[in-house]
C-alpha cells in the first residue's frame, strides 16, 4: 500500500483506539449504577485494537502505537524509514481523538476538566492508585514488553491465520485488567499524549515516562521474539 494510505490508517486506528477507549473511561465509566466499570474499560480498550485491527490491519498492518512500531522495527518487521511518518500519523489520530472526547464531556452538566481528567496516565498523585515512579517504569515495560511478545508471535506465519487480531485485542485487555490501578494503564505513547496536551499540568510533566517506557519494553521485546523464536521461514 502507498505510504499516504497507509498512515491514514494508522490516525484513524489510533483515533478509534483513544476516543474509545479513553472515551469508555471518561463517559460511559462514569457513573456507578449504569457505569460499564474497571473491567469494561479494559474491554473497551481491547476492543477497539480488535476491530481495527480487523478493519484496516491490512492497509498499514494496524499499529496504533509509536511503542508497536518500534517494536516491530526491532523486531525486523517494519522498515526504519517509515517509522517517524507512522508515529505522526498515530499521535495525530490520538490529539483528534481526545479533542473530540473532551467536546462530548464538555456537554455534561457542570463539567470541569480536572488534572486527571480525560483518562491522562500517571504515577504518584495521578495513578488511580497512588503508585510510585518505580512502579509505574517497570509496570509499563514489562507489559508492552509482553504485548510486543503477543503481536509478534500472533502475526508470525507459522502462527494460525486470521486469528491475530484477537489475541491482540484480548492482550490489551489483559494488559488493563493489570496496569489500570497503577498507571491508568499507557503501553502506548500516543494514546498518553492526546490527553495529556488538552488537561496539561501534571499529566503533561510525567508524559515522558509513558513515551520512554513503552518504547523501551516494546524495542525489548521485539528483538527478544526474534532472539527466542528466530524469523519465520519465507512464504
């Protein structure tokens, strides 16, 4: 596929990814009697790489994720040269998202964008459960870390055809069932940084760590599934 069509995949993928997972989060989580609650905001974060992996996945190999991309490029599956292009694509796609997210909330009666507001990720007095620095680097490295073991491994030819996309989905699932008391659960630059820009403060001074450390986890585990499982025979 052309570079240009695929890149509008990867804004809306990571589009669908933000303004529906955050969106679960901030809309449909918030109220206690008719709330979908912490598991069915993991499931809507599972949810919306799944579909999108399914409805574009083909046209760009449905990152979504600067972390996915350099892992992958790690992994010997993506080339160097497009990897900047994708990660604007994809943190474009995650700033429309959360603008629009934050439009919709604003329509609430008495809303006001508080320093966590918008599902913003972070650690000490912005991690939902008062988690530390430590705890937030080492939690978000190794989960993309194992996410990236997941994509490579799901999307491997000798793996069964037609079935990546779930076990994708499921692993970011997964990954929220774990990570959501600690840090809000990042594993994914992009979808820290739309966020983080529109409630700023707090949430913009610890983005940092949820660029370093999901990139770090997925560099890792991308050259780790290559290490352990070796490249996977030509088709």
């Amino acid at each position: 596929m052309p570079l240009m069509q695929r890149l509008v995949a990867e804004l809306i993928g990571t589009f669908w990814l933000v303004f529906g997972g955050c969106g679960s989060a901030v809309l449909a989580a918030a109220f206690p009697d008719l709330g979908i609650g912490f598991a069915g905001v993991a499931l809507a974060f599972g949810l919306t790489v799944l579909t999108m992996a399914y409805a574009v996945g083909h046209i760009s190999g449905g990152h979504f994720n600067p972390a996915v991309t350099l892992g992958l490029w790690a992994g010997g599956r993506f080339p160097a040269g497009d990897i900047l292009p994708y990660i604007a694509a994809q943190v474009v796609g995650a700033i429309i998202a959360a603008f629009i997210l934050l439009q919709i909330a604003s329509g609430a009666p008495g809303f006001e964008l508080g320093p966590t507001g918008l599902a913003v990720n972070g650690v000490g007095a912005h991690s939902p459960g008062g988690y530390s620095l430590g705890a937030g680097i080492t939690i978000e490295i190794v989960l993309t870390f194992g996410f990236l073991i997941v994509i490579m491994g799901a999307t491997d030819r000798r793996a069964p055809a037609g079935f990546a996309p779930l076990a994708i989905g499921l692993a970011l699932t997964l990954i929220h069932l774990i990570s959501i008391p600690v840090t809000n659960t990042s594993v994914n630059p992009a979808r820290s940084t739309g966020p983080a820009l529109l409630v700023g403060g707090l949430a913009l001074q610890q983005l940092w760590l949820f660029w370093v450390a999901p990139i770090i986890g997925g560099i890792l585990g991308g050259f780790g599934y290559r290490a352990f499982a070796g490249d996977p025979p030509a088709a």
